[in-house]
C-alpha cells in the first residue's frame, strides 16, 4: 500500500491565484481530514470527511473548500491565495472515523503565498 | 488553541539519557495519541492510548485520566530520537494538537 499521498509536496502561489492539493488513501479508510501546521502552533483541522459524499469544517474552514466524491480521494481547494496561507498542510485519514483509529498521515505540501 | 499544552518545548539530552515528555489536556477525551515528527516533515503515529500505559521498544507512553496527564518516556535515548513529538486528543470529531516538543539527542 501507498498510504496516504499528498501532491505537488511544494507550491509557490501568487496572492489571488486558485489551486488544489491533492490528497489519495489506498487503505478504504473513511475517515480523511486537512491539517495545516504554523510555527508556534499545534495542527488545526481545516475539513474533514467521515465517508464519500460526507464532509465538515473543523476549526480554520475559511478560504479552504473539499470535497469527498470518492474514498480514495480528499482534494483541498483554495479558491483565492492569501499570504495568511502559507504553511505546511498535512492530510489524515484512518479506518472508520475518530473513536480510537491510529491516524495515518501523508508528506505534507508546503506552499508559499506570495 | 489551549486545550493540549505540552512541556517542555524543547529538549536536548545526551545519548542515553532517560527522556520524559509531559501533556497536560483540558477537555473529555476518547483518546490520547503521540506521533513522532521526523526532520524531514513525516508524522507518524506512535501511541494511541485510553487508560494506562503502553511500551514499545524504548517507548514507553502512560496516561492518568482523572488528572488530564499523559507522560511519554524514551529510555536509552539516540540521536535518531530527534524528531519533534506531538500529543493529541480525541474530543468529540475532532483532535486537538499541542505545540510539539523538540527534541534533540547529542552523541
């Protein structure tokens, strides 16, 4: 198995500008989520999903938009760059939701917002 | 967010020496998880833990639920133990993550 993979692993982005981070789980894992980690801080969640078709926010949804339209996939959008976006985002995923799964995690993308 | 504070923020320790770890939560949990981030940026996941405590290898993770405490121990340390370490917590559907403890073993 590939585990949890995340492209492109760095991006430069000009303020304004769209782009999606692409995430993929080949373990049919349910439960997939976005983290973005800035220096001085924990994680935060930004979205999360409990199954295809199902998504949430977490605690930073703004700017940020997913979608679940397959298990295997968890794309990340940013509709509008801001430099408030840069940092080193971090997808998750595991078997069946919270309650208890160990909690497997891809690379990372770091992006840069200019 | 303050729900998971860790301490200390930064280690540096001697090979071999005995390494302890501390997190300290405020909210009902599930669960308690340590992942281990290496240099280049990985998360993995090291314990996932409830009640009790848990060894594997030189790792040793114990937690104390009535106090909202949870220590993680590394016995023997070695400089492929530098890595930053991570606590977090189950709270209803989502995890709360502390800041990270860096630790770094010297030969």
């Amino acid at each position: 198995n590939a585990g949890v993979t995340q492209t492109p692993k760095f991006q430069v982005l000009k303020t304004g500008q769209s782009m999606t981070l692409q995430c993929a789980q080949d373990m049919n894992h349910e439960y997939m989520s976005w983290y973005r980690q800035d220096p001085g801080m924990g994680l935060r969640l930004i979205h999360y999903s409990v199954g295809a078709g199902i998504t949430d926010q977490g605690e930073v949804p703004n700017g940020y938009n997913v979608s679940r339209s397959t298990t295997e996939d968890f794309p990340l959008r940013l509709l509008s760059a801001a430099p408030s976006q840069t940092s080193v985002y971090f997808c998750a995923s595991s078997r069946t939701g919270l309650a208890q799964e160990t909690q497997y995690f891809g690379p990372g993308t770091r992006l840069l917002v200019l | 967010n303050n729900e998971v504070e860790q301490s200390p923020q930064n280690l540096t320790a001697q090979v071999g020496e005995f390494i302890t770890i501390n997190c300290s939560y405020s909210v009902g949990i599930s669960a308690l998880h340590w992942l281990q981030q290496h240099p280049g940026g990985g998360i993995v996941s090291l314990f996932m833990l409830s009640s009790g405590k848990k060894k594997h290898g030189r790792l040793i993770a114990t937690i104390n639920i009535q106090e909202k405490h949870s220590s993680l121990h590394i016995t023997a340390s070695h400089p492929r133990d530098s890595a930053v370490y991570i606590c977090a917590v189950e709270g209803g559907n989502q995890f709360y993550f502390g800041t990270g403890t860096s630790l770094t073993v010297i030969p």
